[in-house]
C-alpha cells in the first residue's frame, strides 16, 4: 500500500515502453495489487474500486433505464447445465475451474464456477417465461467471472478472476425485437465508452470464425491501445433461439401457439479500466475524465505557520459549499505540499484548487487541470460556474484527443504488403472486403493476425483479396 506513496518511484516514459509503464502506473496510482499469490489474480485497491464502482454505476444506470433489471445469480453453476449447449461449452471447457469436494467429501455432481452466466440464467429463464405477456425479459448483474486463462496474463487485461463483469441477458418474442434490443444495447455501449470513459473505439460485427460460443452474430467494441494492438472491452450478441431450445425457454403467443424465445447477451468489465488508464494516462500518472473520477476536485491548503489556521478553516469552509455539487476532496493531511501535489496527480484528479495567504486575501482560488496542466485564478464567487464550464470542457477536450489518436492509429492498406507494413507500424490496418467471407479468412491466415471484423462499407472500391467490389470495411491487426 506504501508503494502508491514512494515519491522516488520513477515511472517508465510511457512512449517508450507502454506495456512497463502501464504495469508501473496501475500500482503506484493505487489501482491494483498484483502481489496477490494466485496468478492472474489480483487485489482491487481502493482507488481503483472507486473508479470502476463509478463507472459502472453510470453503466448499470442507462441499463435499467433501457428496462434491463438487476438479479442475483449464484456462482456455483451444475456440470449438467453447463454441458447442455454443445457449441457454448465448446468455447468454455478449457477455461472453466471446477469445485469437486466440500470438505473431504467428493461432491455427487462437480459444480462449475461461472465463466459467463447463460447457463446458470436460462433454465431458470424457462420456469419463469409461459405467455408473450412475459416478455420482453429484460435483466443484468454485476459479478465476478472466472477462467483459467492459458495465456499470458496481465493485470485489469487478462485475468482469470474477472472481477465488475456488467453482463445483461434478454429475452423476445421474436428476431426483430432481439435485434432491436442488440441495436439499443450497442447504443448504450457506444455511449458510455465515448462519453462516460471519453474514449475512442471501434464497434464491428466479429467474422463467424470468432462469433461468441452460441451466438447467431456478435458484435465488439474494441479500442486500440498506444502500442498498436486492439483490446476488446464490450460485446453484443444475438443469440438466436439456439440456447432457448437447449434450455426450452418457450412462450405461448397471442394464438396461443408455442413460440421458442429469441435472446440476446452482452457484457462489458474491467477493461473499461485498464482503456481509461492506457488511452489517457501519461508519465505523470492516471488522468481521470470529470464523469468516472470518484474524487473531481481536490482542495490543498497553502499553510504557513502564521495563518496556517485561518487558511485551513477557509478550506473547510470552501469544501462545505462545493460538496454539494461535486465529489471533492480536502487534503488537510500534515504531508509536504509538494507531495500532496505528486498524489493527487499520479491519483489523476481533474482539478485541484490551492488557497494561500495569498489567494485568500484576494478572495480567489488557484485552480490546475490534470489534464493539460493549465492554471487559472479564479475569483470565488463564479467559482461553481466555472468549474461546471471547465468539467465539461475537460471530459469533450479528453474525448476529442482519444479520437485525435485513434485516427493516428488506423491506415488504409490497398494490399497485403501494406497491411503487414501498417501492422509492423504499430497500427491497425483498415481494409476493403467482398461479401465473400472467405476472403476475410484467407486474409487473416495469409497476415497471421486478427481479423477484427467489418461494417458495411461506405466507399466504392474493390476486395483486397479478389479484386471484386467491396462491401465491408474490416479491420485487422494484433489483438489484446
Ligand atoms: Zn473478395
């Protein structure tokens, strides 16, 4: 805990060694402890429970706006159950840990902890679903999941404890509405990871080969991270009716005639951390946009020891009128101003305000933006109104240069050269495909990277594989 605190931590330029910097920057900001003796398993610290309490909460208040309830579920998921969707179990089994014993007594039936919650959802969904008045049946949690990843893991990236995993799960009359709710749900995720986590991305339909076990099509939102390779950190999936017969999840419709439901489910989790922390971050520590930040506002008394007392009780004073419009914090601890100046940087609070003698006698507050290091001085009276300007300011200014970058990021390839050119680059490369999806494949076997997936596209121009006309935009490149 003391690390956070160690002002001769140096951390690595950002620039010049990303994957070092963020692993630096996750601890001293007080993000996470990886020390934690289980591999891919790691403690949530206070700093970084509160920003992902915080972002989740803006998340799961636009869910339940959507209609979208918040259960429950267990954590303990029968064998059985999870066996029963052959291509979902498919895309699990090597990932899944199970609970064989309590106490020295070996279980009757291994328990599964969950991976993702369908198989623990659906066949309850099909006691509670009988007439179309039923549905839609709408609802979410917020849990951890776990999987044995095999690869390397990294901490907020890949883990096997999944901690703050939102997932939502639906239910439908029929394929229309699902793909209604997959449209408002991508609605939803798009308007939180641009104007919550003021981060860019980009949102594709995911090739068949890398569609989620069971789902009819998915959709991703990924972001590309500042050394060049894509994260995902949300996706949408239709899910047909294949887990409704699996699980018989039935309804009579208004002809009373027996209607298999149509689902979809999507999720978002830590990740969302670990964008904020790479997309915004710089060598001085986190950079919180205004809406995630737990704490917006940090007050520091300028204390000498002839009026330290009266600077402080103006502090209070100030503290007790802005709390009611912000999350603020006073920082009235006996630690050097300087050091209190390092804590909250590295902490990357949007504004911190500073009152001497000086300001004090002036009636006015110094105010610093984390973000761009401009200070101001401002009288205390427009204080309120010019903190509201210069919030807003700094969460569209934060969005503005995460998209700035992004465009940096993605180029155009008019062959395959150009794609391992673009890719070596650091960058991902943008490409014209067919409708053939065939030709996204071979793409992707004859780069040896990942094809992200496509939109339809909005040039005229021609298939990088085959010369026909194209049809989609796809996206390719190396992968989180
Ligand atoms: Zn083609």
């Amino acid at each position: 805990m003391d690390r956070e605190k160690d002002e001769s931590y140096a951390l690595t330029e950002k620039k010049e060694n990303f994957s070092e910097w963020f692993n630096q920057i996750i601890q001293v900001a007080g993000l996470i402890e990886h020390r934690y003796p289980i591999k891919g398993c790691e403690v949530l610290m206070p700093h970084g429970t509160d920003i992902l309490r915080r972002s989740t909460t803006l998340l799961e208040e636009m869910l339940k706006e959507n209609g979208n309830k918040e259960v429950v579920f267990p954590l303990f998921i029968p064998e059985n159950m999870l066996k029963k969707e052959t291509e979902h179990i498919k895309g699990f089994e090597d990932e899944v840990y199970y609970v064989t014993h309590a106490g020295k007594n070996q279980l009757n039936e291994k328990l599964v902890l969950r991976p993702t919650s369908e198989t623990a959802m659906y066949p309850m969904f099909s006691l509670w679903i009988r007439s179309h008045k039923d549905l839609p049946l709408k609802i979410f949690q917020t849990v951890s999941v776990f999987r044995y990843e095999t690869k390397m893991t990294k901490p907020l990236v890949r883990t096997r404890e999944v901690m703050f995993f939102n997932e939502s799960h639906t239910c439908h009359k029929d394929w229309e509405d699902a793909e209604k709710e997959v449209k408002e749900a991508s609605l939803i995720y798009s308007k939180h990871i641009s104007e919550n986590l003021a981060v860019a991305f980009i949102a594709s339909k995911r090739p068949k080969w890398d569609t989620f076990p069971g789902a009819v099509h998915t959709k991703a939102f990924d972001i590309i991270m500042p050394d060049g390779k894509f994260m995902q950190i949300g996706t949408v999936h239709n899910l047909g009716n294949n887990f409704s017969k699996t699980f018989d999840i039935k309804f009579k419709d208004e002809n009373e005639e027996e209607q298999y439901a149509n689902q979809t489910c999507y999720g978002m989790s830590t990740r969302s951390l670990a964008a904020i922390v790479a997309i915004h971050g710089d060598d001085k520590g986190l950079v919180l946009p205004p809406k995630i930040a737990p704490i917006q506002i940090t007050i520091i008394p300028i204390m000498f020891k002839k009026d330290g007392e009266k600077v402080l009780n103006h502090c209070k004073d100030l503290y007790a009128r802005l709390k009611k419009n912000y999350r603020i914090h006073l920082d009235a601890s006996d630690k050097a101003v300087g050091s209190k100046f390092y804590d909250w940087e590295i902490k990357g609070i949007p504004l911190r305000i500073e009152i001497g003698p000086k300001e004090m006698e002036k009636n006015v507050v110094t105010i610093t933006k984390r973000f761009d290091g401009e200070k101001s001085t401002i009288s205390e009276k427009n204080l309120e109104e010019f903190i509201e300007n210069m919030l807003d300011n700094i969460q569209h200014d934060m969005r503005r240069a995460a998209e700035y970058r992004q465009k940096e990021k993605i180029q155009k390839a008019i062959d395959k050269e150009d794609v391992n050119r673009i890719i070596d680059d650091k960058k991902i490369a943008k490409v014209e495909l067919c409708e053939d999806a065939n030709c996204a494949k071979k793409l992707e076997e004859a780069i040896g990277e990942n094809y992200m997936g496509d939109d339809k596209t909005k040039e005229n121009s021609k298939c990088i594989m085959c010369g026909q006309q194209s049809r989609y935009t796809g996206y390719i490149g190396k992968k989180y």
